[in-house]
C-alpha cells in the first residue's frame, strides 16, 4: 500500500516535533526512515546517520548498531556531515533531554 507525499510529511512532520521534545524513539524512527525510505521518506543516509547519532547519544542501542552499519556505506566526508548536523541540532536546542 503506497503512501501519499502529504502523510510522508505529516508523519516525519510529527516525528520531528516527538524528536524535539526529547523522545529517543522518534530520533530512532527518523534513522530508519531516512536510512530506508519507510513512511516516503526520502533514502539519506547523512540525514539518517544524524538522527541515528542523536538516538545513540541517549543510549539506545539500537540505533548505534544502525549507525555502524549505514556507516559503511558512507564516506569521510559524509558521515563528518552528519556529525555536524546532529551537533548543530543540538546547538539549536534540539532533544532537550540527551544524555
């Protein structure tokens, strides 16, 4: 069953909000839909790389077994992005509660 682009958008929309407020399984929702393409995201592995990091930062485990593993498929380069974006995030007041 395909999803339409307006809930792919209200979904990450969401997602980003739970995010914000500090709630790591939406920080671990947003890897794996980044890293997948689930729920019409678009497949970005910087940006799942980032969302994954937040998640790890926290202590989930899964996500920092996500991140090793999208990481080997990433450059340098690219996983410096993501490093930047999720401290960057951070910077902006972004997960309030991490750890």
């Amino acid at each position: 069953m395909a999803i339409s682009q307006k809930s792919a958008d209200f979904l990450l929309r969401s997602r980003m909000a739970d995010a914000e407020a500090g709630d790591v399984e939406a920080l671990y929702d947003l890897g794996v839909s980044f890293s997948t393409g689930r729920g019409g995201a678009p497949v970005d592995l910087t940006e799942a790389h980032k969302w994954f990091n937040l998640a790890a930062l926290s202590g989930d485990t899964r996500a920092q077994a996500c991140r090793a593993e999208i990481s080997i498929e990433m450059t340098a380069r690219e996983i410096a992005a993501a490093q930047r974006q999720a401290r960057a995030w951070l910077g902006q007041g972004g997960q309030r509660y991490a750890a």
